[in-house]
C-alpha cells in the first residue's frame, strides 16, 4: 500500500502540474527534489509570476526512519518506525476573481513491515478560498466533492463538510477561510477501499477547481480589487502560521521550510482595522466567510 | 503603583507619538479607544502612510477583572483579580534602509488589592530589525540600551541582550529577527526601584531609535532594495505570527485582533526559496542575524 500510495500521488502530481501549465499557458513549474536526513525525501515543485496563476506549490513526498519523538507524542503511539507519503497543493491565482486552492491527499503507516502495518489511515481533503466570491463557483466545488465521496461506501461528504469548516476557521476573526470543501482524517476502514476513495478524491481535484478558474481568470479588474486581494490574503497567511496543525508540526520538527512556507500567497499587506465599505462587493462577499449549505442554494 | 505605571506608559505613548509625527512630517496617528469586556481598556494609535513610516501602531491598555483561566495557568497561579498595564509599539519605515524597531514596557499584579497586591512583576524590552543593517546603528541601539540598564541596580544590559537573542530568533530559518536589543519579565525587585528603570527603559526609546532613522531615512534605495525588504518582512510576520508569545496568547484569550496585529507591516512577500545573490548587499546583511556582542565592535 505504501508503494502504491506513493506512486500515486506523484503520477497525481505530473497530471496536476501538467493541467496548470495549460491553463496559465506562461510559466513553468520549477522541481527541487530534497532528501530528508531521517530517510525519504520529496519533490517541491512551485510556480511563481505565471499569466494565471501569481504563486502555486504541488508537493509530494514520501518518508520513512524513526517516528520523531513529538509526533509520537501528539499520535499517541510508541516511537516506532514511520512511513508517509502524500501531495499537498496551494496555488494562489493573480486574479482576485479567481479562488485560492489548496488540497492534500496522504497516507501513514505505523510498524517495521511495510506489508503489515501495525497501523495505518489516510487522510485528505480540498478547500476553497475566494476574494470575490460566485455562489455557482462554492456550489460546483462542492458539488464535485459530494459526488466523489458518494461513490464510495468508506466515505461520507456530509461529514467531511462540516470537518473542514470546523478546522479552516479563524477564531479571531469570526471568519471561515474560505466556502470550505472536505477534509478527512484517520481514516482506518479498508485499505483497498480508501485507497480507491483517495484516488477519487485526487483525480477530482482539477474537475472542481479548473472549471472556476477558466470561468473568471478574464474578470477585468483594477488596484481597488487588487488591494482588497491582497489584504484578504493576509487571513489566509493567519490562518496558516497561526492556526494550521500542518505548518506548525512541520516547522516544529524541522520540516523543510521552503516546502512547508509555499504556502503563502507571493504579496500580501496588513493595514489596521480594514473594514469592507458597507453595500460594497467586499462588504457582500463576507456573508460567504461562514459556514452554509452551499449545495442547498438554487443557482 | 498600578495607577503610576499606567499615568507613565500614557504619558510616554503620547510624547513618543509626538516625536515619532515630527520625524515623519506627514502622516498623524489616527487613535482608536476601545474597552474591555472584563474591564478596562485600552488607547490605539496608528500610522499608515506616512512619509518616512509605512505603518506603526503605539498602544497603551490597563485591563483588570478575573484573570482568565488561560492566563492563569501559563502563570501558574490562582484564577484570582489581575491588573495589567503597558505600553507596546512596532514601526515599520517606508524605506528598506531605516530598521523595523518594537519595543514594551509592562506591569502585572495580583490580588484583590492593588495597593497591596499578592504578587507583582515589570516587563519589557526593546529590539531593532534592520534590512540593510549598519553595524554603528546596531551599535548606537545597544549602547543607549546599556547606559540606561548601567544606571539601575535592579537592571543587567548583559542579561537582558542574551534573553532577547535567545526570545527573538526563527529556528526554521536559523536567524535571529535582528539585532536584538534588551528583554527582561518577571521583574520581581523593589517595585519603586524597578519602575524607575522602567521609566528610564521607556524614556531611552526614542533616544535608541530615532538617531538611526534621521542618519538613513534619505537613503536613495530602487525595485531591488524594495523587493528585498518584503521578502525580509516575511520573517517578521513569520516570528510574530508562529512564535511571539504576545500574539498568540492575545490571540488565544479573545484579545483586540486589530491592536495585536497592528505589529504586521503593510507590504509582504514570500517567494519559494528565496536567496540573496552571493557577494551582494542582501547576503552581507546576513551576518548580522545571529547574535553578536555589537558593542565589541570598533565603528
């Protein structure tokens, strides 16, 4: 499973790469492949200053040694021997008419054989982050996830809904990150059948962010749009140093930083106590920043 | 005592606010009052736009009432009445050549009775982040910071230096934020004692800083000195947001959102694997994030 997993997800990462590449139809993805010191390693493969899209990483790695000490605290296991692999994606468009992504798809095993795990899950999920946001656009990702999980028996959108607005939430700012998506975790029914659902899942992404991006990447816009981009942005940048388990476990046991940090979006700013001007488009697209049925709406 | 620290640090955001808008020439500090649900409040001032400073925020507050169950578990003590009362500042300058500074000075007591509390104890601290670094503006900071710490009994310049390289430093990047300056908590010494060199702290800022803004405010600098200073302020947003224990314990107890981060600067950016040209300018500058005894220096 570990090897099929593995070959997976980066067989997922050319074909992602491949259709970014298409549609920003200017840059290329640059590859840095990294060891890590405790075994295994990645490939890191990031986009910057593209027609389409400002900044995008798709990363996958697959590693593998003694469990670090503090993620066998925080899993509550004994400090066996590991194996993980996955891909994890950001891509943040120039547009402020085009949504952030992210999405990761992953697989852990616990044990010295790889053929028989004392324990393994797989876990996962998509989200998106508008500026301006469509409701057809929160409707159509949602609407890809729902299928991709009703097909498989292991898996259940409802639930998957409701843990990615619990998790990409900014306390401090009463806000959701963004029209939220999915996201899964531990997920230790059979092997086989969450793989299969894994790979559902992984295929689907393109499918439900691709379409919104050729629907609104020739949204004209201007330096009003444009700063209101970049100071929403800098939620996006909250969430991940401040409240993001992945970035700060990474950063804590001496993750390989550029990997983890490509994450944030190229340019951002902070200005003090920015409010949207009330009845504005900024002020409208607030009332997406929460929790809702997206797929209930008639649009 | 409580009510004089909390005279002290208003008198000394005003007269620091004052020198601060004579320096820039342009812009004023807008001000923002707000109060504390559990009591008390707080003064907000910031600056966006000027001159010669992008953005700063000078903030006062005094807050008192129960001590939130939080706080008094990272203290370590009863959830009994609590005041607190400081000043915190960050300036973040236009020009890639004037150093980022942020300073605190602070009062904490215990007890019902504030005139005779349970417990009580001063903090504080003061450190400069430069772009461009020069080692007599590193040097200038720190002796202003000694000479104020050498007139104190209570106080120790060399002590305080090693606390704020040791607080002030991004282990995933290996770099100290800046040059440091001087950190100090848990003053527990003769309060009278400590407050006077408190107020001496308080009443050296502008003296520390305001020399290095005047010598490099009109520094010509282009696109390339500019890019290079939004990259660095990426490590700014990094050690604030990941790592300050201010933040994130404002954060964490429900804290003023808006005053906490007013410490972002207005302009970011983060770019994959970003590294300065060898031999440049930018990779020089690298010598100065790692602590050094700047005042060992002959400049």
């Amino acid at each position: 499973m570990a090897h099929k997993v593995q070959e997976y997800v980066q067989l997922l990462q050319r074909q992602i790469i491949s259709e970014l590449e298409d549609v920003d139809g200017k840059a290329l993805f640059q590859i840095d492949e990294w060891e890590r010191e405790g075994g295994g390693g990645g490939i890191t493969r990031v986009l910057d200053g593209g027609h389409v899209f400002e900044k995008a990483g798709v990363n996958t790695s697959a590693v593998h040694g003694v469990l670090p000490e503090r993620m066998a605290k925080v899993l509550n296991v004994p400090a066996t021997q590991f194996f993980a692999t996955g891909i994890s994606l950001v891509i943040h468009p120039q547009s402020p008419f085009v949504p952030t992504v992210h999405a990761n798809f992953r697989y852990f095993a616990l044990g010295e054989d790889l053929m028989n795990p004392l324990d393994q899950w797989f876990g996962g999920g998509a989200d998106l982050t508008p500026y301006y946001p469509y409701l057809e656009d929160a409707k159509h990702f949602h609407g890809v996830w729902k299928e991709a999980c009703d097909k498989h028996s292991v898996a259940s959108y409802s639930d998957y809904k409701k843990q990615c607005d619990a998790y990409f939430y900014l306390p401090h700012r009463s806000e959701t990150r963004g029209v939220g998506g999915i996201f899964f975790d531990y997920m230790r029914t059979d092997p086989e059948d969450t793989f299969a659902f894994l790979k559902e899942a992984g295929d689907s992404f393109t499918k439900a962010y691709l379409p919104i991006v050729q629907k609104r990447k020739d949204i004209p816009y201007g330096e009003q749009e444009r700063l209101y981009h970049e100071i929403r942005r800098g939620r996006y940048v909250e969430f991940n140093l401040l409240f993001d388990r992945g970035t700060r476990f990474g950063i804590e046991t001496n993750g390989r930083t550029e990997s983890i940090l490509m994450s944030l979006p190229a340019r951002v700013q902070w200005h003090y106590d920015w409010q949207p001007v009330a009845g504005s488009k900024e002020a409208e697209a607030m009332w997406f920043f929460e929790p809702r049925d997206w797929l209930s709406f008639d649009v």
